[in-house]
C-alpha cells in the first residue's frame, strides 16, 4: 500500500493497529471501550529517518503525533525521536 503523504525530515507515516473488539476471555467491547493503541506500521519515512523502515511495527508516544484521515484511511504523523520501540 502506497500512501498519499511524503513525510519530510524525520518524520514517519504509519497506521494505527485497529483496537481490539474482544478481551481475552471473549467478552466483545463497544466503540467507545476501546483504548487506541499505541502500535502502529510504518508506510513511509522521511529522508533523516534513520532507526525505522516502511513495514515495521512501533510503539510510540501516544500525544505526540499528528492525525489525519485520507480516502478513508487514519495515518499519524510521528517525529523519529517519539517512536519508542519496535515489535518483532
């Protein structure tokens, strides 16, 4: 998936994983339940990224990002320096 947005600097365009619906003992979770998570994939980096590339999983700063919704898609913004990990 190719996205819309050209991050500049060391910024990085991701996705947020979709919260979950159903707790581990399968009891379902209304909207407005659910916790945003904090996981996210890479789709693009910005030229000084240099601890990410497009595919990885991070944790990142939750208020720290910028979030805008294009064709139906939420992609957030994040400076590298707030990516606090990443998932195997």
């Amino acid at each position: 998936m190719s996205t819309p947005i050209q991050p500049l600097a060391d910024r990085v365009v991701a996705v947020r994983e979709e919260a979950k619906t159903q707790t581990a003992s399968g009891i379902y979770l209304p909207d407005n339940a659910k916790e945003k998570p904090v996981l996210a994939e890479v789709k693009a980096v910005g030229k000084d990224v240099e601890n990410v590339k497009i595919g990885d999983k991070i944790i990142y700063k939750e208020y720290s990002t910028t979030e805008l919704k294009i064709d139906g898609t939420e992609y957030l913004i994040v400076k590298e320096e707030d990516i606090l990990a990443t998932v195997a």
